[in-house]
C-alpha cells in the first residue's frame, strides 16, 4: 500500500512540518510519483513511526509536543 503526506502523519500523530524536518535526516526520503509528490510505502511508514517511538523514548517528549 502506498501512502500520501496527509495520510502520514495522520497516522503517525505528527504535523507535516515535524515529516519534513525528519525526511532526509532521521527517516529516508520516500520515493517521488511523476508529479513530484512524496509517495510512503509500508516501509517508510513503519521507520517513521519507530522514528517517533525511538524520539519519545529517548527524549522524554511528551506525544502532545511533537504535533
């Protein structure tokens, strides 16, 4: 299944702008459609959710801050 950004961080809980700040840093760039736009496979899906698991757990984030 692919994903779109909106679907993203909706089911991950974090803003668009907290994906775009993690895309190339802590989580690998998804790969692009034709048009240009991000697609997120299952994959990346589950690497930016232990992303987010691995930030809060390390760092005491409470879930709230990261939207």
């Amino acid at each position: 299944m692919q994903y779109k950004m909106n679907e993203i961080v909706e089911i991950v809980g974090i803003t668009r702008k907290t994906l775009k700040n993690w895309l190339g840093r802590h989580v690998p760039e998804p790969k692009r459609a034709q048009n240009g736009y991000r697609v997120f496979s299952e994959d990346d899906l589950r690497q930016i959710m232990a992303y987010k698991q691995k930030l809060v757990a390390t760092t005491n984030y409470h879930l709230g801050a990261l939207k």
